[in-house]
C-alpha cells in the first residue's frame, strides 16, 4: 500500500496541471470544473483504493459544490474514520441541497457520537432555516445552543443567527444581535442593511453605510449592490458612486448592474447606458436592467429596441426579460404590444400561466390599463401566488376605486401580510372605521416602526381629515425622511389648516431637513384664502425665489393657483406669462385662477387660445372651461363644449360629466339634468347635490326636499355641499320651519360640522322672513365667528325690512373687517333711504367718494343669435336706443292698461314720484328685456342675466309683461332663475 502511494505520488508530480500538483496539500478543494473533479477521484481509487479523511471531506464538498448530493453521500457513508471536519462538511452539503430536515438528523447523529458542537455546524444549520421559512422553532433552538455554547460571539455563528431573525422579519431582534456582536465584519453589516431593505426601510440602509465607513469596515460587491439599490437622492447616489470607483468595483458585474438600476429608477438614463455600454460584459440582468431603465422612463420604443439587440447578441433571456418588457405595456396606449410580448412569452417556453414573476407583472399591467375583470380572472387561475401577487391585486382594486374589494382581499391574507401589503390598504381605507381598525392590525403585525407604514397612515388620516391622528402618528414615529414631512404638510393644505402647514414646514427647515419641489407645492396649496397672502404666501414666494426653485414649473403653476385663490389674479396672470414654454399643466392652473376669480369669460378665452396653440387639452382643461360656463349660465357655450368632450373621449371621467350636468343646472335647463344623471341607487352623492342646487335655483322648492329624501333613503349621507343647497332652497322659498330643522339635523342625525355656508343661510332664512332678533341672536352663539357674508346676509334683510338700527351694526362690522367694501356702503344706504333717512344716504355718499369707494355698477345683457349685448341702468349707448326705449313706453303703457302700479319705494333717490317711475324704467334688466322683444319672433322664450339681485318693481314689469307678450321669460340673477309665464314667477313672490 506505502508503495502505491508513492508510486501514485510520483506520477501526479509528473502532471504538470497546477491542481494536481496541489492536490497532496489542499486535495479535491480547489477544483472548479467538475469532468476534472471526477476523473481525478477515479484515478486516486484506482492508484489508492482509499482516500484519507482529509481528501475525503474535500471531495464531499467538492460534490455537494456540484449539487451532486447522492456522490457526496456516498463517499460519507463508505468513509471508515470520520472526524469533526467530515460531519460538519456533510451538514454544509444537506443544507446547500436544501435537504434541511436531513441536516438536522445529521447534526443529531453526530453529537450522538460524542463530536462537540461546533460554530461551522451551528451556522449552516441556522442558514437552513433561514432558507426553508418554516422552520422558525428550529431556529429557536439553535439559538439555545449557541447560548448554551458560548458561541453567540463567533463571527459566522453569530451573522447566521442574524440572518435568521432578519429572514423572518424579526428586525429588533436582528437589530438588537447586530449592536451585541464584539467583532462586525462586511458579511454583517451587509446583511444588516439587506434585512432594513427587504422591509423598505432605505434611510437606515445609508445610514448604516455611513456608520459602517465611519468605522473603517471595508466594503464588498453585495455591500455596494444594496445601498445602490437603496438610493433615492441624486447627491447620494454620487457619493456612493464615488466609493464604488474608490474600491474598484466599477467594472464588478453585480455592482454595475446596480449602478444602471439606480440611474434608471432616478431618470438618468444616459448615465446608465454609459454604464451599460463601458461594461467589459453583460449577463441577463445587465440587459434586464437596461430594459427597466427605459420602461420606467417610458421610453417604450428603446426598451424593445434593446431587447431585440439582446437577442441577438445574449441568447440568454429570462421571465425578468419578459417581465420588463410586459411592464412597458402598462398603459392603454401600449396595451397592444403586450399581446406579443405574451406570444413571445408562450414561444420561448415561459408559461404564463404558472411563470409566477410573469403572472405579477400581467396582473401590474392589468391593474395599470383598468381592466379589473381580467386581472381577477388572472389571480384566481394562478396556481402559485406569493406576497407581490396579492399586493397587486390590492393595488388594481385600490386603482379603480374599489376600496371594500381591496379589504377584502387584504382580510384573506392578513396572516402574510408585510409593509407593502399595509401601505397598499391603507390607501384603499375609505371609512374613518376602517382606519382605526387598520391602525391597530398595524401594531399586531410589529410594524408601528416602520417608515414606509408610518407614512401610509399619515396619508390615510389626512384624507379623512383627521389630522390630530396624522400629527400624532408623525409624532410617535423613531424616524422621518422626506415623504414623511411632505406628506403632513400636504395632509394639512388639503384640510384648509394653512397656519399648521407653515409650523410644519418651519419645523422642517429648523431641523436642516432637506425640501424638494414637492414640499414647495404643498405648503404653497396651503394659502388658499386672501388672508393668508401676506402672512403666508408672499414670504414663501421669496423663499421659493431666494432656495431657486422658481425656475421649476411644478412650482411655478402652484404659485399661480395660490395667487388665484387669494384674489391676487395680476400676479398669477404675470406668472404665466413669465414661462418660456407653458404646458398644458401651466394653461390648466390659468383657467382654474380665472374662473375662481370669477372670471368665467376671460377662461373660456383662455381656452379657446389654449387649443388655437396646439396645447394638449385634457380632463382638466375641459373640466375648468365647463365650470367657466357654468358660473356665466352660459347654456350655448356649455353645449359646445358637452359635444367636444364626447368626441374626444372626456365624458367617461366622473368629474367631467358632473361639471356638464352642473352646466344644465346652472342654466336652468332642468329636464336636460333629469336626463344625464344615472339611476338614484348608483348615483354619486355629487350629482345629488348638484340637483338638489338646480331644483333650488328654479324656485322649485319641493323637488329640492323630495330629492334630498331620495338620497338619504338609498343610504348614501350627505355632505356639507347638500345642507348648503338644502338649506339655500328653504330660504329663497320661505320654507323657514322646515330650513331650521334642516339645520339641526345636519349634526344631530348626520354628523356634519357646521360650516359657515350653512350659517349665512339660516341668517339670509330668518332675516328674509322678517325675523331679524333671531337671526341677530343666532350670529352670536354661531359656532364658528362670523364672516362677511354673515353680516351681509343680515344687512340685504334689514334693508328689505327696513331696520335701520340692526343695519348698521352689520354695515359697522362689514366695513371694520374691509373699509372699501362697496356693498356695506350701497346696502346700508337702501336701508335709509327705505328708512327716509335722506341725510344719512347722502353722508354715506360722500363717504364713499373721500374713501374713493366706487359701487359695482348694475349690468344686464341678452344673448341672440351668438352675440352678446349687454347694457347699464340708464343706458343710451346703443345704437337702437330710440327704438328700445320706445319699446319700453310701449310696454309701460300697456301694462298700466291692465293694472301695473309703480312700486317707487325701490327708486332709492330723493326725488319726486314721477322722477323716481322715470328711474325705475331705466334699470337694466328692462333695456335688455325691451331690446330681446324687438330682435327675436313673437311667442319664443327670453333669457336675460343680471349681475345684481334684481328689484321689487322690475319683478313686477316682468310678470305682467309675460303675460301681455305670451312670452316664457327666464332672469338669472347671481342668486337664482325666475322663470316668468302667463304673469306669474316660479319664485312665488318670495326671493
């Protein structure tokens, strides 16, 4: 036998192969092709019939190496001396095998022996657990042992136990084995950051990279791959970037597939095909990676032309391959290429059927192009589903705005649920209930820590406008980033709750938290009224301009909207005519300014310049000019633009289709409103109201309760919109016990807050009706503090009951809050001058004249045949102002014949009778009634509009002239229709 050894020892010295001539020394170890591996294991048992312990347990794993178990099992088993080496070395292989159950049966066999436990044993055994995900209690055992063994300060026993803890997701625990360990190497710190990124915790991941360089821990491939994959700021990614060339990895494989992935996921394309193009080679994921890049980026057309070019040059593609390429058709507009792509999926072998990665992204695709039906159809047939499957099922459900479905889901596979799965529902909650419920599971499931979670429920409870909840959420949680700041000062704009927004965003900038362009946008939205302009909103634009992000147009187009809904439209105008190339964004946000303004005509010249230009006109272009015609009543203009929307496809979107029905109501076109809204048991609760407002505006009061109670039986509850339209229908028809009762079981029995809408309507109910104590005593204990409209509502009652007293006390508080309010002045000069208080009227005017207080003139027009006339009180402008006020005559005296008697009280001069008549026939509303007379055929109807609420005496003229002419004649003042026939209005009388 010596003599075979040396025979076999000589001849493999002969070899020159530097793996033979290592093989005394370091035996079956260093082999890496496995032909190579077996035929020198042949020709050892052929020279040596028996290998010794130390080649033995090399060419165990060797074979295990190879994943071939049943060789390696074989030598083990034929070995007749095994030492601790050799059953730690078979334990390994089990386990790289995933034959886990058996490489516990080993570990047992062993000690069962008399071999000690060792640390090499106990750390693949713990790796094994980690990768089976079913064998926690093991795991738990293991960890008894390394206690029980002093091994929890062994570096690889230690990082496997690690390892565990964080692969199940027990992240303090993992956290807590991290800060104990005495000696923390790459693979430890690496793993650490792999666990917080698997959890979507990326700030702690490059805070981790930061501690781990700040104590001089070199870094690995895997230790650049995850904190690459973690990035998302610009400024970091290039520190990284320059540590990546500082340790030479920038031409390391896994590393630059990183590097394409983080410039792709940023929009930096060309810095990821300079990356692509100067790799030295390209695997799978290098192509895969490029493709994403471009898919993400939407540039559709690159990402097939790369795939085609990997086809040709890579035969190698994948279900990733696949799956990128079908994310591309992830709109309508490429929804057809997908159907190739998934030809291609069944040509090349990938089932798609069974394909779980393909099966994920399909149901993405799905859910992005709204076709619900078929991704339902798609989950219930796959065979395999994983956590990313029911969280895009979630998702397409939370897309088309199906919140319960996605409850629903999330019910079933709550036991498995992770921080994705969390954050998907919670944007899914729709009921306050929901969300506390929701909240709760969040902290059995151990992930009340968690950023990504944390900053779900701060949105979640922003939307239901409960912000005490999201400050208190912000408040609890260990660690904010960005999204976490922005979204509580969004939360904040879009709950009206500016002076908080600001005290966030101050906050912000104290503690030197880094803003973008998002942050800039919320906290501008947040100044929404006039009286946060020079508090709030001029400040923030000279830190916008000071911090340089005037220069991005996010920015700038909320800067326009902010102007606009504080009334400054001369700066927002001077905004958007700053840009350089304004988009259909820019253009929108312009229209949106101009109709909140009140400048219904200039928006829709707007939008008619808008198209002239070629600008994309969208939902929302369309949705601003038909809210332009509605606040004008334009009916002609709303037709038109109703027609553009069905041809171009806008009248699927929800809110498009209710600006056009509210266009109906405004107009006055009832019938036309009946006909659009859809069937009341799928009726949106924004429809009932726009048709409770529209019956309201007609005068037809009764419609407008019967409507309310139709809403309320199909169980929908109504909002501070409807109570405002209810509330508003009872005052304009006298209803005032019903208006009152109306007002408390807004609270009582629905829970909606009292807004100051609903107050100026009960004030404008008991103050219409003559009950101005109890309109007096309500505004005292109202429970919110009186506004302009409040004491307006109360001055335009007491001028109609001639209370002079309690007129001026509400022109008092009107003129303290706006001493150029041209309404205090005018309305409270009506009360005395009803009063015959003429020394007091002329005082007030001369007043008004040394405050350089002008009042609004009175203004009415017509439309005939496309063109506009419009004419003031008094008028002699045009250029049939003979034959109109010939007319005028004409009608006066025919109505007289048939009982008209002048009411000259609402002739508010100091003047004799016949002066104050002569007035009265002036007024505005009669021109434009005299002149639609002269220019349309007998019998048709009329509709004027009126920019002032329109007198006592012409509400008479109308009714008898409507008569007399047979004609159906509709006056739109700002408050509502009357719609005059046969001598009567459908207001009763009573406005």
């Amino acid at each position: 036998m010596a003599f075979g050894v040396k025979a076999t020892c000589r001849a493999m010295h002969q070899n020159n192969s530097p793996i033979i001539l290592s093989f005394l020394h370091k035996g079956f170890s260093e082999i890496t092709d496995e032909v190579v591996g077996k035929s020198l294991h042949a020709y050892y048992i052929k020279n040596l019939h028996r290998l010794s312990t130390f080649h033995a347990n090399t060419l165990i794993n060797m074979y295990s190496k190879f994943r071939k178990f049943q060789a390696a099992r074989y030598v083990f088993d034929e070995m007749p001396h095994r030492n601790e080496a050799t059953w730690n070395t078979m334990i390994s292989a089990l386990v790289r095998v995933s034959l886990y159950p058996d490489a516990f049966l080993l570990f047992g066999q062993m000690r069962a022996q008399g071999f000690e436990t060792s640390a090499f044993a106990i750390a693949s055994l713990l790796t094994g657990c980690t990768a089976s995900q079913v064998m926690v209690h093991q795991g738990f055992q293991i960890h008894g042992l390394i206690l029980k063994n002093g091994f929890l300060d062994n570096v690889y026993a230690g990082t496997a136990l690690f390892n565990f803890y964080a692969g199940y997701g027990f992240h303090s625990c993992a956290r807590g084995l991290f800060d104990r360990m005495p000696e923390k190497n790459v693979v430890s710190w690496t793993s650490l950051m792999v666990s917080y990124s698997d959890q979507g915790d990326f700030m702690e991941v490059i805070n981790l990279f930061r501690k781990m360089r700040s104590e001089d821990v070199d870094c690995n491939q895997n230790t650049f791959t995850t904190v690459i994959g973690s990035l998302e700021d610009d400024s970091l990614g290039r520190q990284v970037l320059g540590h990546v060339i500082k340790f030479g990895y920038e031409n390391d494989l896994s590393v630059a597939n990183s590097l394409i992935s983080m410039f792709g996921n940023s929009g930096r394309v060309q810095e990821a095909c300079y990356v692509f193009a100067h790799m030295s080679v390209h695997d799978t994921i290098s192509w895969n990676s490029m493709i994403s890049a471009y898919a993400r980026n939407n540039l559709y057309k690159d990402s097939f032309h790369c795939f085609n070019l990997m086809r040709c040059v890579h035969e190698n593609l994948d279900s990733i391959t696949l799956s990128a390429l079908l994310s591309v058709c992830g709109s309508i507009d490429n929804f057809l290429w997908g159907a190739a792509v998934h030809g291609l999926v069944h040509k090349l072998g990938f089932d798609s059927n069974s394909n779980l990665l393909i099966c994920n992204t399909l149901l993405g695709v799905y859910a992005d192009t709204g076709r619900r039906k078929e991704m339902i159809k798609l989950f219930e047939e796959m065979p395999e589903k994983d956590l990313i499957s029911w969280n895009s099922l979630i998702a397409g459900h939370v897309q088309e705005g199906e919140g319960l479905d996605a409850l629903n889901v999330f019910i079933k596979m709550l036991q498995s649920a992770n921080h994705v799965t969390f954050a998907t529902v919670l944007a899914a909650c729709s009921d306050p209930a929901e969300a506390e419920i929701l909240h709760a599971l969040v902290f059995t499931a151990g992930l009340q820590n968690n950023l990504i979670v944390g900053n779900a429920l701060v949105t979640m409870y922003g939307r239901h406008r409960m912000m005490w909840k999201a400050a208190r959420v912000f408040e609890r949680m260990p660690r904010w980033d960005l999204v976490t700041w922005n979204t509580l000062i969004g939360g904040y704009a879009d709950c009206e709750e500016p002076d908080h927004a600001i005290r966030v965003f101050n906050l912000m900038r104290r503690q030197d938290e880094a803003t973008n362009y998002i942050t800039m946008v919320h906290v501008l939205s947040s100044c929404a009224a006039p009286s946060y302009l020079l508090s709030h909103g001029t400040p923030l634009h000279a830190y916008v301009i000071r911090t340089g992000y005037d220069s991005d147009d996010s920015v700038k187009n909320s800067l326009i909207t902010m102007y606009g809904k504080c009334h400054d439209l001369d700066s927002s105008t001077r905004i958007f005519d700053g840009f350089v190339n304004k988009d259909y964004v820019s253009w929108n946000a312009m229209l949106a300014t101009n109709v909140h303004n009140g400048h219904g005509e200039e928006a829709l010249k707007r939008f008619s310049e808008m198209n002239k230009t070629g600008v994309h006109l969208d939902q929302f272009s369309y949705s601003a000019a038909l809210a332009a015609a509605a606040s004008l009543s334009t009916l002609e203009e709303g037709q038109q633009l109703h027609a553009l929307t069905f041809k171009f496809g806008f009248d699927s979107y929800q809110y498009v289709m209710t600006h056009i029905t509210d266009v109906y109501g405004k107009c006055g076109e009832i019938n036309d409103v009946l006909k659009m809204l859809p069937e009341p048991n799928i009726r949106p609760r924004v429809l009932w109201n726009i048709l409770i407002s529209a019956f309201a505006r007609q005068g037809s009061f009764q419609e407008a309760r019967e409507a309310f109670d139709e809403m309320v039986n199909t169980g929908l509850k109504p909002d501070h919109v409807t109570f405002v339209s209810l509330l508003s229908a009872c005052s304009h028809g006298g209803l005032v016990d019903a208006g009152l009762e109306y007002y408390s079981l807004m609270t009582r029995k629905f829970g909606v807050d009292v807004g100051i809408e609903h107050c100026v309507c009960v004030i404008d109910l008991l103050g219409r009706s003559g009950r101005l104590l109890e309109a007096e005593k309500f505004i005292k204990n109202m429970p919110v503090p009186p506004n302009d409209f409040v004491w307006r509502s109360l001055l335009a009652a007491c001028r109609i009951h001639g209370n002079s007293q309690l007129g001026k006390q509400a022109a008092d508080h009107l003129l303290e809050s706006n001493p150029s309010d041209d309404s205090a002045f005018v309305l409270y000069s009506n009360v005395c001058a009803t009063s015959g208080k003429w020394d007091a009227v002329h005082d007030l005017r001369v007043e008004m004249e040394s405050s350089n207080v002008k009042k609004k003139p009175a203004c009415s027009w017509i439309k005939i045949k496309r063109k506009i006339t419009s004419f003031a009180i008094g008028d002699k402008s045009h250029y049939q102002s003979d034959e109109i006020y010939g007319k005028l005559n004409e009608l006066k005296k025919m109505i007289k014949e048939t009982g008209y008697v002048p009411d000259t009280s609402f002739a508010l001069q100091d003047i004799d009778e016949e002066q104050k008549e002569d007035h009265l026939w002036k007024h505005s509303e009669r021109l434009a009634l005299a002149y639609g007379l002269i220019h349309t055929p007998q019998g048709s109807d009329l509709q004027i509009f009126k920019n002032l609420r329109v007198c006592g005496d012409c509400h008479s003229v109308f009714k008898f002239i409507s008569e007399i002419e047979r004609r159906r004649i509709i006056l739109r003042d700002p408050f509502r229709y009357h719609h005059f026939s046969d001598g009567k209005c459908s207001c009763g009388d009573y406005w």
